[in-house]
C-alpha cells in the first residue's frame, strides 16, 4: 500500500463526515488539520517519484474542493467558511477565482500518464460531480476516462446476496446463537425473530450458562442442525474505548470457565455507519461486507480478517461510485482506530481463551448511523476534528442475511447387477449394405467438391447477397465488426433513443457476437458535428450505453462481454454538411476484442 494513499483516503474519510452533516466544533482547528494532511499528502507523492507539478495540482483541487464543500456545508449551519479558506491559505486567492480553473485543472490530471494520479483525480471527479451537479463539462470528462477506468477496475466478483429459502423445512437446519456483551441490550427476545421460515433460529445467548444450555437443548432436539455464534460489536455503544474494553475483557473472563464438546464457531460483527448509502425500501438495514461462512481450514487471526475486508472494500471502488468510495476510505480509517485503540488485541485474545473459534469478521455500513458521541465518534473527532451527527431515531442493528448449511446428500440406493448374459453373435446379413451406403457418400462428397472448386466465385456472390452483414464483417481483431448504421438509423439528431425499425439491425449482429462468447466487445458510439464537442461527446457515450442495454436486454447476451466508449463527432465516415452524410455519421460500432488483449492493455497501464 502506498504511504500517500494513507492520507488522501484520511480526507476523503473527511469529506464523508461532513456529508453526514458532521458537527465541527473549532473552525479553526479543522483547517489546520486539513492543511496539515494536504502538505502530508504532497510530501508522500513527491517521495513516490510522482511529478511535482501534478502533485501541485491534486493539491490544489482538493483545496477547492474543500473549500466550495465547507462552504455549502456552513452556510447550511448559519457558519462561515471563507476566513478559514483553503485556497487563500495555500495560493492566496478566493474560491470563485478557482472555479474557472477546477474543471481543466482536472481534466489534465485525468491524461496522466501516472495510474496512480489517475486514480486519485477520478475519484476526486466523482465527489466534484455531488458538489457541482451534472454539468456538460463533468459529462465530458467522465465519458473520456471511462475506457481507461474499465481497464483498470479490478476483476473481483461482488458477493452474492445470500437470503433465505422459500419453502419452510421439516426442522430448522442453521441455530445462531447472538452472544457478547452488547447480546442483551440491543438483540433482545422483544425484537427478534425467533424463527425464519422455520430454517434459521435466533437466540440471545449473554451468560456462559445460557450458551450451554442452548447448545445442550439444540443438539438434544436437533442433532444435526448447525451452530454458529454472532458476535456483534457496537463501536459507539460506550463512552470510551476503555470502557469499551472493560467489557470485553469482563465478558471473556466469564466465559473462561465454558465447557464445550468442541469449539463453537463466532463471527464478530462490528456496526457502523462508512457510507450515505441506504435501501429505499428499508433504511434501517445494513449493508454488509462478507458473510457469516465459516472457513474450510485454518486458524484465522482478526489481523488478516480485516486485511480480506479491506481487499474486498477496495475491490469494489473503481472511483465511479459515491458510496464504495466512501465505504472504502471510512472503513480503512475504521480498521485503523481498531488497532491503535488495541480494541484488535483484545479480542483476539478472547477468542484465544474462550470455546469461541474465530471464523470471520462482517462488516455493516449501519444505516441508522450514530445514536450517540461514544468510543468511535470521539476517536474521529480527536483525529479530524469532526463530530458525525447523530441519528433522530434509536432502532434495534438489523441483523445479518446468512446462508443456509447445504442439505446432507440423499444416499443413493443402486439397484442389483442384472446376471451377466454372453451376447449372442452377430449377424454379418447388414455387412453389404453398409458398403453400398459409404460407396454412394464417397460419390456425393465427391460431386459437391467438384462443383464447389468450379464456381466458388459464384457462390461467394450469392453470400455476400444473402448475408445479413456488411462487407466489413470480417474475423480481424483490428476492424468494426459491423457498424450500425448501414442500414436503417439508429438514432434522430440530438438524441440517444433507439428509432423504428432499429431493433433489427441490431438483431442481425447478434449470431456474430455469439460465436465468439471467448472475446469482449467495445462498442463505440458516434455522433454528427452538430452541437458542441462536449455535448456530442457525452450523447455519443449514451448512445453506446443504450445499444449495451439493449443487447443485454433482448439477447440474453451477458453485460460483462461489452465495453462502451463515445467518440463524439472525431471519426466521421461520411460528409457532414449534407443530412445523409450526418446520419450515416451517428452510428454505433462494434469491435470485437480478445480477452488477451484487454489484459496486454491492463498491463502496459500498471
């Protein structure tokens, strides 16, 4: 992990506590903070052999962007931000003097030939783009380093969504037993679900005693079911992060004394909220990182648990997206303030001497946030000088979406081996004719090579006539596999919606695209020289995006196997000062690309 990522993912950790309406307490302290963390950063790029006038700029746009951000944030609370300003502290100019500069300054990032300023300038695109809306200029550039972004997000597939079965079972197969010392306040019998469909049971388990009675009951009942504890941790469920070890420390020397027939796996769950993002349907659920899945083998150590988590955090932020930014950076920051707070050591110290085996850690971005100042809150507003706000509703944490123990595979009743029978022999009456049948193939075969080899011109004609592709569908990796305009326009002037009579265009490319299910495809859309470049820019990338939407749509075709791109009106193949010429002009096309050659190009860029 590079040193400078360590502070920029501290501000952008910065930057979503205040789009948590965070409380600040001292204006003044806050941007001494800030400015102390962007000369950090600055300093740990030029030490990684960054170039100094890129780092000059990051620096500078992060300033702005600071600064407009508190701005807005302030005047919301009655506050003011432009006497603490970053820009006039740094450059020595305001904030609307910076305006006209952010979008080229950003824009010239986004061409680094650096991935790592790449990186860090599209994220930074991302926040812009909450801030300043969705304006022609910010289009723009997102539809210019989008290709760039695709080929460098890593190829990590997002968890499945585990859930419940439909069905209710004979006798529940999965008993998780809610235990530790946060077991009785917050998870209790009033507010939990005793039973999910009749395969999943919930029960509080806070003393050793209740532990061992309800593993007693349950193997007595139910010998085969499944059990698993849930450990879950509220980081500001206390005043202080002594406090909240005293407990921990409290609850493990209790359950020293536990005897157990083996070792019951637990899976600690710590609650938090890292991010703004929230189900419409239901606010107060959480939105989990891993599962509760016990590990095939091996001793675990929350050190390399968390080390996973922040893999699988990271694997999802590829810069585009608001809230795996934030969770991201937040929960680095989170993992942080477990091991300096020594919060880590100690529970991996109780899961050393206590019957409870270490089977994993989840993560919940919790979407009732922070319901009071404790150990958590307090460590952020020590390190950045920033309260979050505090949550107007108290509700039970929502509990974790576990998957079910697989069913114990039928065994299989084969029947007896019939008495071995000698075959009797064959007749050799069909030997002649079998003779006569390959004699008269050879003779067929024969007839139509002769003819083939004779007229092959002539049926290369009739080919090229009946075919529903143009001349330019070839097998080169280098050329269009077809272009979607040859035929019947795809889309009127100025607009990314698909016109009559397009689907079957768009329906002859399918077959070709099947046959080679081992390529990925970049479709580049095209635009006419009518309206400005940025606004073609971005209405050719829509239009390439709707073509991938309704391929994947209509054909079952899988979205993964395509790529989209705007090329704006800078490849026109046909005169634009005439109406045909424009519309031959806003076309799609299609590339085939071998899977090869995507990972060449991945990496040439790292």
């Amino acid at each position: 992990m590079v040193k400078s990522e360590h502070f920029f993912c501290r501000l952008i950790g910065i930057d979503t506590l205040i789009s948590f309406d965070g409380i600040i307490p001292s204006a003044a302290d806050f941007q001494l903070r800030l400015i102390s963390l962007i000369e950090q950063f600055n300093k740990a790029l030029q030490e990684e052999n960054q170039a100094a006038e890129e780092s000059e700029v990051l620096c500078q746009l992060l300033c702005g962007y600071f600064d407009k951000r508190l701005m807005i944030n302030q005047k919301d609370n009655a506050l003011a931000w432009e006497r603490y300003s970053l820009m006039h502290y740094f450059y020595g100019y305001t904030q609307s003097q910076a305006d006209d500069d952010m979008t080229s300054l950003l824009a010239a990032l986004l061409r680094s030939d650096s991935n790592l300023m790449f990186r860090y300038a599209r994220k930074l695109l991302t926040l812009v783009e909450q801030v300043e809306g969705q304006t022609d200029a910010l289009t723009s550039l997102r539809a210019t380093c989008a290709p760039r972004t695709w080929l460098m997000r890593a190829e990590a597939a997002p968890e499945p969504e585990t859930g419940y079965a439909d069905t209710p079972a004979a006798s529940p197969r999965l008993m998780v037993l809610i235990t530790g010392p946060f077991a009785r306040k917050w998870f209790h019998h009033a507010n939990l679900s005793t039973s999910d469909n009749g395969h999943i049971v919930w029960m509080v388990a806070e003393h050793s005693t209740t532990l061992a009675s309800r593993l007693a009951h349950a193997q007595e009942t139910h010998p085969p079911m499944a059990t698993v504890a849930l450990f879950p941790v509220l980081v500001d469920g206390v005043e202080n992060s002594a406090l909240l070890t005293e407990q921990l420390m409290s609850w493990q020397y209790v359950f020293t004394s536990i005897r157990l027939n083996s070792r019951l796996p637990c899976i600690p769950a710590f609650y938090t909220r890292l991010s703004q993002q929230r189900h419409s349907h239901d606010p107060d659920r959480a939105i989990w990182t891993s599962s509760l899945t016990p590990p095939p083998h091996g001793e675990l150590t929350l050190e390399s648990c968390f080390h996973d988590l922040v893999e699988k955090l990271n694997a999802r932020d590829d810069g585009q997206d608001l809230y795996a930014i934030q969770r991201y950076t937040l929960g680095r920051t989170f993992i942080a303030w477990l091991a300096e707070s020594r919060l880590m050591n100690v529970m991996q110290t109780l899961f050393k001497n206590t019957p409870l085996d270490l089977a994993g850690v989840m993560l919940a971005d919790y979407g009732q946030g922070f319901t009071r100042h404790g150990a958590w809150s307090q460590w952020l507003e020590e390190r950045y000088g920033i309260l979050p706000a505090l949550s107007a509703t108290i509700a039970m944490p929502p509990l974790p979406p576990l998957p079910l123990p697989p069913l114990p595979e039928p065994k299989t009743v084969w029947p007896a081996p019939a008495p071995l029978v000698a075959p009797a022999r064959r007749r050799r009456a069909l030997l002649p004719v079998i003779i006569v049948l390959l004699l008269l193939f050879a003779c067929l075969a024969g007839g139509i090579y002769y003819y083939a080899r004779h007229n092959i011109g002539e049926i290369r004609e009739q080919i090229r006539q009946f075919s529903p592709f143009p001349e330019n569908l070839a097998a080169d990796n280098d050329a269009s596999l077809f272009s979607l305009a040859d035929t019947v326009p795809l889309f009127a002037n100025g607009s990314s919606t698909l016109m009559p009579d397009s689907e079957k265009t768009l329906l002859a490319v399918v077959p070709a695209i099947r046959r080679s299910p081992e390529k990925m495809f970049l479709i580049v859309g095209h635009s006419d020289s009518t309206g400005s470049a940025a606004t073609n820019l971005a209405l050719s990338a829509e239009r390439a995006q709707v073509i991938k939407e309704w391929l994947v749509a209509h054909t079952g075709l899988p979205a993964e196997q395509f790529i989209t791109e705007g090329a704006g009106d800078t490849r026109p193949v046909a005169n634009n000062d005439t109406k045909d010429g424009r519309a031959q002009n806003r076309r799609v096309e299609i590339i085939p690309l071998s899977r090869q050659t995507i990972k060449d190009e991945k990496d040439l860029h790292e």
